[in-house]
C-alpha cells in the first residue's frame, strides 16, 4: 500500500466549483483509498492506495468528473514525492505564504520560462522535476505574473505543501 496525496485543480476557488471536503473523502473511500483524510477547502487529500499513480489519477478524476459534471483536474505524488518537493523548494528564505510550486502532471516544458509575462523585480520562477517554484516577493494577491504553462496544474504555498507532506509521512 502506498501514501499519495491528490490536489484538485480550481475547487472552492472558481473554476470547476464547490465541492464539500466531506464529499471528496466520500469520493476516496468508494474508489477504494484507505485513511483518507483532507485538508483545508481547497481540494487537498492524503490517502494510502494498492494503485499505482496513473490509476489513482484516473479513478479521482472519473468520480470528481460525475460528480461535477466537467473534467476536474487532479495531480497527484506519492507522500515522498511530496516531502521531496518541499525539500526542494530553491527559495527556503523566502515567505513559506509567498512561495508556490506549481504541480503538474509531467515536465515543466523547457521553453516555460521563456513564456513568463509581466513579472516583476522581486518575483523568481525556478524549474522543478513537475513543479514550477514561484517566489512572490509582494505576495500572489499583488502579482501581475503570468505563467501559461500553470493553467495546466494547480498551486500550493510551502506552509500546505509542509502540512501535506507531515500527513502523507504519517501513513507510511
């Protein structure tokens, strides 16, 4: 059995809409995860799974689709991948509020950087294995930086990724 956690993209904050933690732990369970647990409103869920990654992915997604009616993205890691993401975080000085990865479900690609707009003198991006590193040096809510390649994965400060990777450390 191994410990995942699964972050939908765009639930309680727009996007693809409100979904009930309750429901989301319900949705787990009847996939067949064990020791489901969620975290915050914002579509984040650890839990132990006999799945590889790729399954895990597909049954969520099937069952968020049913439910919301519209595909759902999910990315999911396995609960060391997680703590790895955040020992990897470049930018360990900085707020832990005010810097993101941004998962994705493959390779950031290599012209992603190239793609970045308006971004200001105190804002860094750095590339992970899925994940983009983003410091906002003035916070998110001020930022006018646009990444095009994160509207294919979904955001997370280090303090959730930091509480994400305690949970999945316990199931293992």
């Amino acid at each position: 059995m191994s410990a995942y956690v699964a972050l939908l993209r765009a639930v309680n904050v727009g996007g693809t809409g409100k979904l009930e933690m309750s429901e989301l732990t319900a949705m787990c369970e009847a996939a067949g995860f064990e020791t489901v647990k969620t975290y915050i409103a914002s579509g984040n869920v650890v839990f132990s799974a006999d799945l590889g990654e790729a399954q895990v992915r597909k049954a969520l997604e099937e069952r968020l689709e049913a439910y919301a009616g519209k595909p759902v993205g999910v990315v999911v890691r396995t609960a060391r991948e997680m703590a790895e993401v955040l020992k990897a975080n470049p930018f360990p000085d900085a707020k832990p509020n005010y810097t993101v990865a941004i998962f994705l479900n493959g390779q950031p690609a290599d012209d992603t950087l190239d793609t970045l707009r308006n971004r200001a003198e105190n804002e860094e991006v750095r590339l992970g294995r899925r994940e983009i590193y983003v410091s906002y040096g003035s916070g998110m809510g001020r930022s006018k930086l646009v990444i095009p390649a994160a509207k294919q994965g979904t955001a997370r400060n280090m303090n959730t990724i930091a509480k994400l990777a305690e949970m999945g450390a316990a199931l293992t």
